[in-house]
C-alpha cells in the first residue's frame, strides 16, 4: 500500500492552498474509497510553524489516475504561482506552476508515478 504525501511550496499562501486542494479530493468520487487526512507536517528549522500536508493510502492503481484529474483540475481553478510536492516510497518529486499556466495530467501523472515507484520518464 504505497503511501504519498502531497504539500505545497513558492507561493504566498500555501496552507490554505492545500486545504483548498485537500477539500477537491475529498469530494472527488474516485477518491472517496482511497485512505487521505490533513496531518501535521514535521518541523521545517528553517521556518516558523508546521503546517499541514494531505497524507494518501493508494491501494488500488486506478486511484492514481483519479487523482491525476483531480489535481489537473484543480489546478485549472488556481492561478498562482506555486510547487506541488509529492513524497512517496521512490522519493520525492516536485511539479512547478507558474502563475497563468495550466499543466496537463501527463505532467502531474509522471510526477506521482516517479514519487510511488520511480518508474516514469525522467525530464519532465
């Protein structure tokens, strides 16, 4: 049961950015079955306060596919600048948006592939 994490970086507000992201999977239909809590990040030393990151259980592969959409989607909403970063058993990866951008699903899709098992193309 691969775990992922999911924070946000390089951007004014990126709680409350997460939480809007957070509130969009969880009414998501694919993802309704899928394990996922707003927890408490470790303490970064170099800045004040915690803060939170969505924590997900992917047990089933068709998981991965609803949260590409769901994430593409709710990018579309948002235009700030910002990084999505995606921590799991292979690593971590990072996808940057810059304000007035959209990214497409095989941007967020190879991400996360690369972040649960390392097997997406690199340079992307």
């Amino acid at each position: 049961m691969p775990e992922l994490t999911i924070s946000i970086a390089d951007t004014t507000d990126p709680q409350q950015l997460l939480r809007s992201l957070y509130d969009e999977i969880l009414v998501d239909d694919e993802l309704r079955p899928a394990e996922k809590a707003l927890v408490s990040a470790q303490p970064d030393p170099s800045k004040m306060g915690a803060g939170e990151i969505i924590q997900m259980v992917l047990t089933d592969p068709v998981f991965i596919g609803g949260l590409t959409t769901c994430i593409t989607a709710w990018l579309a909403t948002h235009r700030t600048k910002l990084s999505l970063v995606f921590h799991g058993p292979a690593g971590k990866t990072e996808v940057s948006v810059d304000a007035g951008t959209s990214l497409g699903k095989k941007t967020i899709r190879e991400a996360l592939e690369r972040a649960l098992d390392g097997n997406a193309p690199a340079g992307q």
